[in-house]
C-alpha cells in the first residue's frame, strides 16, 4: 500500500503574501521561510511552529560564539532604576526591533523582580540565573505570550540567526529620603545605550528641594560615564592598590635621578594625581571643571538646606571586559557605597 501525499494549491499572489506574512512575524530569511510553508503545505501557523523548531536548533549551535555587542537597557521609577546588558555578535542585530523590544523588556522585569521589590537604599548586581527562569508576557507580533526569559532570548537569537545572551543586571534604590538619578549615551531610543551610568543621592531632610537635587543627579550620573570613577572615596580605595600604585610612582620617580626628599614628593604628588582620577569625590566634574564632586556636593548640600551625600553609583558598558569574561567570570559593573 502506497501513501500519497497530497499538496494545497495556492495561487502565487497568496503564495507571496504568506511568505511575507511570516517573514514579518518571525524575521527568518525569505529561502527558509518558503521551504517551511512548502513543507506545511502552506499552513502559516504550522510554517511558524516548523521555523522555531529549526530556529531553536540552530540558535543552540550558535550560543558558543561570542557575543560583544549589544545593547544596556534602563527601567526606572521614582526610587528604584535597574539596567541589564543583552548582547549579541553584530551591532546590525543590536540595531534590530525585536531585539530591542526584549532588551526593554527585560530591563522592566529586573526592575520588578520580586527579590528587589523592597524600598530600601542599596545596589545588587542582578546575575543572569536570578531573570533567566522567570515567565513574563510578551506583546510584541513576532514575540508574544507567556515564557521564560531564556525561552524568549532563545526565540529571538532564533530569528537574528546570531547568539542572544542576557550577561548581566545591576539594579539601585534609594530611600525615600534619596532620589535615583541615570544616564545613558549613544541612546537608539529611549531607554537604551551602550553606556550607563546611575546613582542614588540622599539627603538628610526628607523636605529639601527635589528640583536641585534631581538636577545635580541627573549631572552626575552622566559625569559617572564620562569620567568613570572606580571609587566613591579615597576611603574606600585598598590600601594593596594604594601600596601598589605608590611602588610603581616610586619606580617612576626614581629614574630622574633626583634626590630621595624630592621623589617621595613626586609621589605623594602623583599619588594625588592618580586619587583625582579614579575617586568619584576627588574628580573634577565634568560639568564646570574648577569643582570637584566634593565641593559640588557640598554647595548642593547649601542650596538645598540639608546634607546630601552620593549613597552608591554604578558605571555599565557594553562588552567591556568580555575577552576576559572568556577565561574567567563575568566582571561586576563599578559600584561602591559610601
């Protein structure tokens, strides 16, 4: 006994229209999309099952490639902010959509992740198994329904043809006498960028002028960007990288040939130098360079009547050490505490 398989006649007018109906809703290449409707006998939904089947399979094969680019994506409400970093193998990609709907998305779901939901003043950093197993809904044509977030990332790594990969998440809060504040460069839309910078600024009289706070916040969390400060306070920088950058200004001063009085001068001098470009309280602001952070805090702290203090800040870039995170672990985003 013979089987026979028998195929749907459909007349090339709605034979292009269903390719282009399922290249929208799923982004696969036209050849692909064809031979799935071809073998579903043009059955546009059972094409679509068919393409994330293969999809999947080939997104799989594609995960151990590495991925550098990307987008940070940034939530934030009154006292909370949260940013998270989905990377993929091509800017082209980070350029795309879909990706950037999920990225959002995802920013949005750390924001209200239930282990960050209390309102208390501090940073956690958010590692890819807290989010990967949590379901969201998804609106979007091409991703919609509930999942998980690896099942989502795996959708559309499945539709770019490119390895998708949530790296990490870093979420802030204040408390309600504080304000967030966030900065983003290189902004496709709102939302996202390549570089992120936030911090939470408290105040002692919860009355003081949120105006100037907001202000000043928003100022420096774009000077976090720009002049990516490692510390919050000499305080907090160890006394091993202290003991380390003066051994290495001592060997520097050494070879002028100058006396011992005069290079340990030198170095105190420098080691000044090197504390006002990685401390976060003795830079000078990018805003009007004849501040630094510390006097501008203080006169914020005069304008508004109470004291104000930097509680935390955090500074995110894409891809920034990904060729280590190769050898060894995911690197944390620069935050400190006071």
């Amino acid at each position: 006994m013979f089987l026979r398989r028998y195929t749907v006649e459909v007349p090339a007018s709605e034979q292009t229209s269903l390719i282009k109906q399922l290249r929208e809703r799923t982004s696969a290449p036209i050849k692909d999309v064809k031979s799935s409707l071809i073998n579903c006998n043009w059955d546009i939904e059972a094409a679509q099952k068919d393409l994330r089947k293969r999809g999947i399979v080939l997104a799989s094969k594609k995960s151990s490639r590495t991925a550098a680019e990307g987008l940070l994506a940034l939530a934030q409400n009154e006292h909370k902010a949260a940013v998270i970093e989905l990377n993929c193998e091509t800017d082209f990609v980070a350029r795309n959509e879909i990706f950037q709907y999920l990225a959002l998305s995802l920013a949005k779901l750390a924001l209200s992740a239930e282990n960050y939901s209390q309102q208390v003043s501090g940073a956690i950093s958010l590692g890819p198994e807290s989010l990967e197993d949590m379901k969201m809904d998804f609106d979007h044509p091409k991703l919609s329904g509930e999942k998980t977030v690896q099942n989502a990332i795996t959708e559309v790594a499945a539709m770019m043809g490119e390895n998708v990969k949530l790296r990490r998440g870093f979420a802030m809060s204040s408390s309600s006498q504080g304000i967030i504040s966030t900065y983003l460069h290189t902004r496709p839309q709102r939302g996202l960028g390549r570089i992120a910078g936030i911090l939470s600024l408290e105040v002692e009289d919860g009355n003081a002028s949120l105006d100037a706070l907001q202000r000043v916040g928003s100022e420096l969390a774009m000077h976090v960007v720009a002049a990516k400060p490692l510390f919050l306070t000499k305080e907090l920088v160890s006394s091993d990288a202290v003991e380390n950058e003066r051994e290495i200004l001592k060997s520097q001063a050494q070879t002028t040939g100058k006396s011992q009085m005069a290079i340990e001068k030198m170095v105190e001098g420098r080691l000044r130098k090197y504390f006002e470009e990685v401390v976060l309280m003795e830079q000078k602001f990018v805003v009007n360079d004849t501040l630094n952070v510390k006097t501008l805090l203080n006169n914020l702290s005069k304008e508004v009547g109470s004291s104000v203090k930097i509680e935390n800040f955090c500074r995110m870039e894409v891809g920034e050490g990904i060729q280590r995170l190769e050898a060894s672990s995911t690197p944390e985003p620069v935050a400190q505490a006071a």
